[in-house]
C-alpha cells in the first residue's frame, strides 16, 4: 500500500516534467503539490489563492497572445491568398494576351500571302483580260468613228 501512495505521490507532483507513455506532459509550476492543498492552513490557502490567482492571469495572457497570433496568422493567409488570386489573373492575362498576338501573327502572314497572290496576278496576266477589254474597246470605237467620218463625208 505504501508503494502505491508513493507512486500517487511521485505522480501527483506539480513541480516536475514527467513523461508518461511516451508523451511529455508539463505541470503547472505555479501551484503547490495536491498533496499540501489537503493539509494545509490558513496561511498556506493564501498562498495557494495566490498562485492560483498568478496562473489564472497567466493563462489569460496566454490566450490573449494565442489570439493575437491567431488573428496575425488570419491576415497573413489573407495576403497569401490575395497574391495567389493577383498570380492566377495575370497568368491569365498573359495567357490572353499570348493568343491575341498569336492570331495578330496569323493574320499579318494571310495578309502578306494575299498580297503575294495579287502581285503574281498581276504579272501573270490575272488582270491581262481587262487590259485586252479595254484594248478592244478602243479599237472598236476607232473603227466606229472612222465608219461614222466616212459615211458623212461621201456624199452618195
């Protein structure tokens, strides 16, 4: 019986770092052992309200500080997020901005190909035919003249 409260006692201890079962568990340094809570007197209760009172604001701190790091961590995933998304538009803009001058590219090369074509007609004969409408034309009105000066001027 005496080794078991021993055991109790060693466990109970407020003051020291124990490892159970492979996980560290941190006591609470402020507050006396459980041990002296059960017997002890007025003085010592003091005591005891005392550093409870010193844990309780040291807890508090605590948390404000966790909330503080917590709203800090908030912010900061916020501005990440906003340059991610900033990222993610000019990718796409520049995406965009790829194609439009992949489709400028294309229709200059059509333009000059165009172009290309039109020259070739033109030196091989692709307008000749209204150069020889127009050859026609002129000859044609020619002889109408020279029928309509003949036909006045003899007078038979």
């Amino acid at each position: 019986m005496k080794a078991a409260t021993s055991n109790n006692r060693q466990s109970l201890d407020s003051r020291d770092m124990v490892q159970r079962d492979g996980v560290e568990l941190i006591r609470n340094c402020d507050l006396p052992p459980p041990q002296k809570v059960f017997k002890s007197g007025m003085e010592e209760k003091i005591e005891l309200l005392k550093a409870l009172r010193l844990s309780q604001t040291r807890a508090r701190e605590a948390e404000r500080k966790a909330a503080k790091l917590m709203e800090e961590r908030d912010c900061i995933s916020r501005a990440f997020e906003d340059e991610a998304r900033l990222m993610f538009c000019y990718r796409q803009s520049l995406k965009l901005l790829e194609i439009r001058v992949c489709k400028l590219q294309k229709q200059e090369v059509e333009e000059v190909e165009e172009e290309e074509e039109e020259e070739e007609r033109d030196e091989n004969g692709g307008n000749g035919g209204m150069k020889w409408v127009w050859a026609l034309a002129i000859c044609l009105s020619v002889v109408g003249v020279g029928f309509l000066l003949g036909y006045t001027c003899n007078p038979s």
